[in-house]
C-alpha cells in the first residue's frame, strides 16, 4: 500500500522507526571536544545562543538549537534526522524503511550533527579528527555539499553569542504549527541554457545526458517539503532572475 495524505506516519512514529533503525549501525566514540560541546551547550537554557559569520547562510545568521545538544542521545538523534531519509518507494505506512545517507549521498559515519538553525540548516562537527572540524550545509542541499566553517569545535564555541528575540522562539523539533515549503519549477523561461547551469548545481549527482532530460520533466520539484524559509527565498529569487517561472506550496503539520 502506498502513503497516502490519510495514512503517512505521523511525526512520532516516524522518530520513532528512525531511532529504531539507527540503532542498528555502529557509532564511533565521542571525542573529548565533543563531551566539551556538550558541557558547553548545557550554559545556554537560559540564554538564546547566535551566530552570525559571512560564511555560514550567506551572512543571515540565525538561532541554535542547543535542547538536544547537552547529552549524547540528543546528539545522535538530531543527527539521524540529516543521516537517514524516509524511502518512499519501499516502505508501506506498516513497513518503514530509510535510506542511510552514508551509503547514498555522501554523509560521513564520522559526522555528527552538533546543532542547527531553526529554519534547520545543520552545525555538523567531524570527529575523525581530534579537534572535531565544523562543516555545514543548507537544510535540503545534499550531503556531500557539506563545507568547512571552523577549523575546530572550539572555534565554534568562540564564535556564538548571546542574542535577545523580539518575540518567543520555539525550537523547530517542538512546534506545534510548521510550514513545509516545496518549491517547483514550471518553466524554464526565455534563456533556458542559463536555467539548466543553475540546475546542474542541486542536481550534482546526475549526468549531463541525465540532467538534459530534465526539460522534458517539468514541472521539476526544486525543494521538496521543507521548513528552510530561507532556502525557499533563495531558490524563488534565483530562478526567477533567470526568468523561469517558479512555484511555492505551502503545507502544515
């Protein structure tokens, strides 16, 4: 039986098989700057931690979700959610099955998500290597778009600050109303070549014979139910400069 908008899992059960399933792969150690992370992560329940640098989502700096950050269990349930994504071509609303992101898309099984954004665009620190270097990527991108932002998980720490909100922040794991955006696009407008190059650079796992057979499969799904609203502005704004026309829905939980 196929999912269906009755029958998909709800939230909870889907962490639920995810927990199940990531329990079955092997994890390597926390390296000592990692118990330091999270000793660290434990002085922000008061305060709400930022960071802001030019190199890290093109200088919009945002909010980190420190709740899971404090113990191990949290860690590496944050960082399934990155790591394993839902199969929908194998799995039956009775039978969940997940695609581990290290065998299709490039994750590292050293890799661990320290923290993210709330729009969700993941911190994520590199234990094979002692001093635990920073990559991070943009919410829906793939894996292996990863890049480097701090030599170190010490670094880091260094860079965060203490920020006041205007209004109340709801971690995005705890939100009783999140929006889903999917971006489509419809047309590839009046200079095509110029839409397929910017193309090219999300569908980084195709072929060129591959991704020229994408003019033919409009309209072409460009970010596929997520809550990155500033992914979804830079997707809308980058299109449409190029004058392809572009569609956003909208769906909540």
């Amino acid at each position: 039986m196929s999912f269906s908008r009755s029958n998909f899992p709800a939230p909870a059960e889907l962490a639920a098989s995810r927990v199940a399933w990531m329990a079955q792969i092997a994890r390597p150690p926390l390296p000592p700057a990692v118990q330091t992370w999270m000793t660290w992560a434990l002085g922000w329940r008061d305060e709400l931690p930022w960071l802001q640098l030019p190199a890290w989502r093109e200088g919009a700096g945002n909010w980190l979700a420190m709740q899971r950050a404090t113990d191990a269990a949290g860690l590496w349930s944050q960082t399934g959610e990155y790591r394993f994504g839902l199969d929908l071509k194998a799995s039956t609303p009775g039978d969940l099955r997940w695609i581990d992101g290290a065998v299709a898309d490039g994750w590292s099984p050293h890799w661990l998500v320290l923290t993210h954004g709330l729009d969700g665009d993941p911190l994520i620190g590199d234990m094979s290597r002692p001093e635990v270097p920073v990559l991070w990527k943009w919410h829906d991108e793939p894996h292996r778009a990863a890049r480097p932002l701090f030599a170190s998980l010490e670094e880091l720490m260094a860079h965060v600050q203490a920020k006041a909100a205007k209004a109340p922040l709801v971690p995005r794991e705890t939100r009783s109303s999140t929006i889903f955006y999917t971006v489509r696009l419809l047309e590839l407008g009046p200079d095509p070549a110029r839409v397929m190059l910017a193309l090219r650079k999300i569908f980084t796992t195709l072929s060129a014979q591959e991704l020229l057979k994408l003019k033919t499969r409009l309209p072409l799904t460009l970010l596929d139910d997520s809550v990155s609203v500033l992914q979804k502005d830079r997707l809308v704004q980058h299109f449409g400069g190029l004058g392809a026309r572009v569609e956003v829905s909208e769906r909540r939980l």
